[in-house]
C-alpha cells in the first residue's frame, strides 16, 4: 500500500527549530570546551571535530526520517513524525569533561587528543550499537535510579553548575536571558501566537548581546571544510591504545546513551508511531561511528520531545532538512559563524535547562522509596568534577599518574599529603573518580536492592563491583589485573555479608514491616 507522507509541512517548523537549536548551542558548547579551554587549534576543531560531527547528524536525520517514511508505508498512515535525534547532551559533557579533558592533561598535545577523542567516540558508537543486542537485558537488571541518578549527578555537577556560573560571569547579558528563558521551561508561558519564550529568550538574547557589543558578526572563519576518513581512521587506530584506559568512563555513559535511546523510542510508541527499538539503537550506533570515521569526538542519540513534536504536527521534513542544513553548515564552516555570534548566556541556559530537566526526571520516574538510591548515584560524579579542578587548578603534571594500578598508588605522596593538610577535600577522591559512573550505578543498585529487601541481589552487585574492580574497570586509571586490591577484598566481603544475612531473613535477621526511612 502506497501512502503519500509530506517532505515538509508546516508542523516541521516546529520540529526543524528544535533540532537545529539545540544542536547549535551543542556544537558552540564543543567548540567553547575544545577551543577556549583545552586551547585546540581551529584547523582541529573547525576543520575536523565540526564536520565529523556533522556527518553524523546527517546521517542520523535522513536515516530517522526515511525509517518514519517506511513506517507510514506499512501501517498506511500520513501522520507519522520521525524521531528527533541529535548530539546527546550528557554523553558530549562526560566525553569533553571525563574523557578529553583528562587527556588534556595527561598528554599537552592537541593531535595526540583528538586521536583518542576519535578512538572513544567510535568505541562508544559500536558499543551503541550492541545496545540493539543487550539493551533490553540490561534495563531490566540496573534499577531506574542507578541510571537516571547517576547521569543527574553529571548534569548537577558539571552542566547546571557551569551554566550558572557562565550566566553570573555576565550578568547583563545573562540573567535577562535566564529570566525569561525560565518563564516559558518552567512556568509554561507564552508570547503571543504560542511562541515559547526560551525561543525567545535564544534569538532575543543574542540580539540583545550583539547590541550590547558582547559579541560580533564574523564571516571569517567561513569556508569549505572537506571531511577527511582517511585522517580520520589514521588517527582512529593511533588513538585506541591511548583511550583504553578511559573505557570505565566510556562504557557505563554508553550503556545509559543507548537506554535513554530506548526509553525515547518507548516514548514514541506510547504517542502512536511504532518504531522498532533495536533499529534505533542499531542506528545511533552507526551514525556515532560514522561521526568518528569524519573526525567527530561525541556520539548521537534519539532524543526527547517525539510526543510534542507529533502533538505540534511535525512529520518527516524537520529530520531530513536539519540533517542536511547542519550537514552543511559543517562542510562550510558556518559553526564558527555562530560561535562568534552567539553569547556564552545563551549555551548556558541550555545546559542549565538541560541538567535541571534531567535532575527533576531522575526523581519523578523513579518510585519515592528509591530516592535514597538516586541521590547516592549523584555522588561520585562529584569526585570527578573535584579531581579536574584540583589538579588543573595547582598544575601538576604528574597527579594523573598517582591513580595509576589499584587507584590508591602514589596517594600518600607529598603533592597529596599537602592537598589534604592544606583542608582540600581530598581524602578518597582519587578512587571513587576512577569509574565514577560505575561506581555510581553501583552504589545505586546496592542501595535500592537493599530498599526493595533483597539482599540477595546487593550480594550480586557487590560479587560484580569486586570483579570490576580485578580488571581495573572502577578505583583504577587503566584497565589491567588487579586481584590483590583492597576494592576487591572489601567488595567481596560486603557481598559475603550480605548473602549471609540474606540467608537468615525471616529467622534471625528480618526488616521492620512499613519502615520508612524518611
């Protein structure tokens, strides 16, 4: 059966400023990190990591749009909307600030960085792709809070912090912009023909910064960036033994990046268009490989919002056409045109909006007796934010290196003791911020298994942190065998202690009935 599906309609006006916003305040978020903090060259950033990128999007925007064409096709239907998709939030701010950063500080060599950034994004887009095949099984083993919590805790600590501080470190500019930005993320209101004012707030902050001279229209930069695979996989396989030592940073943000590609498909279903979940997986996992074959350093994700977009009437032409106008924009250097043109305010209020959407989403999907365990995810994200700061801040080349083997080696040293004796918050940093994700997911899970009286499974839980622990995937800065480590003892005791009285409940050890421990 033949159905006629629109390339564009007028709902895809809708759909097209969503995804060509937020995907340009993602790009200036990578160009600022790469660019004005780590000090990239612009022949790195805007010649190779930009176009990658791009490829990406263009691939993922045509792909998700021909997979909704197929779709009306099969079910005979012309009110099908493709699934938004787009460069993950929280994945791109844990590789910029877990992965690229440290090796930043670790290597001082731009090239040698990208090459690893490379290596990581194709690493994740494969493991993305195995999300397809494990995904599912997964999902029904770590709770809800393990994972919701613990992305919260990256967004809390490094998006919601620094778009905060970005706004005050201006606040002509940036506090207008977040004023009325919040009237319309927050407070539900609109201007008049239902224009959302954190649209308003986007294109009117930048005007109102380009009145106050903060920033300039700049053609400069403009040009033809051809993306070059051939640099790209030379660099790819250059960097795969100098990232290996992050995949306990890689792997858990990827297991989270392919189940919020779950959940969102979910989403899609439960709003009437029915896609098939491993396809998208499978799908988000090429398209980040395909980023990283270009040169691209952060992987693709289905994102949220399906339900308001087929609410507002979008169907396929928002997909197909921001694929391609950002395609483009990559290939012609017209990012550095934004760049210039759009205020540090701007990218702020994203993140900031993002990072509060996703706190306030960790607590409203997880039942109230689970909140314990997603407050105890958000932790140790903290100690790697803590560990950037302090060893960017004091200068210390050779800090990196005391993580090296059990994540506690080189800890009594002189440059520690000092950070301690001078009240610096330092004692076990190191350890829980090698892994810091896992570790969070692992804490979590213990905890809510605990909450839901199945000790059991903390027993599990424990057993697998401890075997974590042997091959260097938590509490270690590389990846190896560790069998003697402390971790591994003490996990396999608590585990041990928890099976123990697993085994007496109802006998001699038994928990309160009703306890609320709030």
């Amino acid at each position: 059966m033949s159905t006629k599906l629109p390339l564009f309609c007028k709902g895809d006006i809708g759909g097209l400023t969503y995804i060509l916003a937020n995907n340009i305040v993602n790009y200036i978020i990578v160009i600022a990190t790469l660019s004005g903090v780590l000090g990239w060259p612009d022949e790195i950033v805007y010649g190779r990591v930009i176009p990658g990128l791009s490829m990406g999007l263009l691939v993922s925007g045509f792909y998700y749009a021909y997979n909704a064409w197929r779709l009306a096709q099969t079910e005979g239907r012309t009110d099908v909307t493709a699934l938004p998709s787009g460069v993950s939030t929280p994945a791109m701010f844990v590789i910029l600030f877990g992965v690229i950063m440290p090796l930043h500080y670790a290597l001082g060599d731009p090239e040698l960085e990208w090459s690893a950034a490379v290596a990581a994004c194709f690493i994740g887009g494969f493991i993305e792709f195995l999300g397809g095949f494990i995904g599912p099984w997964l999902k029904e083993r770590i709770p809800r809070a393990a994972l919701l919590g613990t992305v919260a805790g990256i967004g809390f600590i490094w998006m919601s912090t620094q778009g905060v501080f970005d706004l005050y470190s201006d606040p002509l500019v940036g506090l207008p912009i977040l004023a009325v930005a919040v009237m319309g993320v927050f407070g539900g209101y609109l201007f008049p023909k239902r224009m959302p004012p954190f649209a308003v707030a986007i294109v009117g902050g930048i005007v109102y910064a380009l009145v106050l001279g903060r920033t300039s229209i700049d053609f400069s930069g403009i040009g033809f960036y051809t993306p070059n695979p051939v640099r790209a996989f030379d660099a790819l396989l250059n960097g795969f033994a100098v990232v290996l030592p992050y995949l306990s940073v890689i792997i858990p943000i990827e297991v989270y990046n392919f189940i919020e590609t779950m959940d969102n498909v979910e989403a899609a279903n439960a709003a009437g268009d029915n896609y098939n979940v491993r396809n998208a997986q499978f799908a988000d996992g090429v398209a980040t490989m395909i980023s990283a074959l270009f040169g691209g350093v952060v992987p693709n994700t289905v994102w949220l919002g399906h339900a308001g977009l087929k609410k507002a009437g979008a169907c396929i032409g928002f997909s197909w056409l921001g694929g391609l106008l950002l395609g483009l924009s990559g290939i012609f250097g017209l990012f550095t045109f934004f760049s210039a043109l759009v205020p540090p305010a701007v990218a702020a209020i994203t993140y900031l909006w993002c990072a509060t959407i996703m706190l306030a989403q960790a607590f409203k999907d997880c039942k109230p007796k689970h909140y314990a365990g997603v407050g105890i995810a958000m932790v140790p994200p903290i100690a790697d934010f803590l560990y950037t700061q302090v060893t960017g801040a004091v200068g210390i080349s050779g800090v990196w290196a005391e993580t090296q083997a059990s994540g506690l080696a080189g800890y009594g040293s002189k440059v520690t003791q000092n950070l301690m004796e001078a009240g610096v918050m330092w004692n076990g940093v190191p350890a829980v911020k090698a892994g810091a994700i896992i570790i969070g997911i692992i804490l979590s899970s213990f905890v809510v298994f605990i909450i839901d009286r199945r000790l059991d499974k903390a027993a599990i839980v424990s057993f697998a942190a401890a075997g974590l622990s042997v091959f260097g995937f938590i509490h270690s800065a590389m990846l190896g065998f560790f069998p003697t480590s402390e971790f591994v003892l003490a996990y396999v005791v608590m585990g041990c202690v928890c099976f123990v009285l697993h085994l007496g409940r109802g006998k001699w050890f038994d928990a309160e009935e009703d306890f609320d421990y709030v």
